[in-house]
C-alpha cells in the first residue's frame, strides 16, 4: 500500500500543478486580452473648434484712427481698441 499511496500523492500533485497552471493561464489571458485598443485621438483633451462668423467691421472713416491699420491695400479696425476708445468716452 505504501507504493500506492506515494503514486496517489504523486497523481494528486501533478493534478494540482496542472490545474494551477491553467487556472493561472485563464487569468491571464483575461487580463490582457479583448480589450479594445484605444484611439489616440480619443484618449486626448477634446479640442472644440468654433468657426468664426463675420462680424459687421466699422467703416474705418467713423472710428478712431488708433484702432485703423493700413497696409498697402489693405484695411483693418482693431475692434478691441474701439471698444476701448468707445468706453473712456462714456
């Protein structure tokens, strides 16, 4: 019976080891496996673009000539400096 016996725990043992593993081989494979890779644009800070709309620009003639730059033939109307130039006269 001894020889029998040493057999058994040896069966047991190699029972155990096998299970063990794949048991540890099912943990594993839950872990890295099925998980959706993740776009790198979507892992960003969502970005909010706003297109701009055309604003009504003052007649350069009616503001003041600070907020008017001319360069060659173009003319532009510094609206913040309008503004400004609107609020120091009020």
């Amino acid at each position: 019976m001894d020889k029998e016996g040493k057999k058994m725990k040896i069966i047991t043992a190699k029972k155990i080891t096998v299970l063990s593993v794949l048991i540890l081989c099912v943990f594993l494979s839950g872990c890295g496996c099925g998980k959706k890779k993740k776009d790198p644009a979507a892992e960003q800070v969502l970005k909010i673009s706003i297109t701009p709309e055309p604003s009504p620009t003052p007649k350069p003639e009616e503001v003041n000539q600070d907020a008017v730059v001319t360069n060659g033939n173009i003319t532009m109307v510094n609206e913040y400096l309008t503004k400004q130039a609107s609020t120091d006269e009020e």
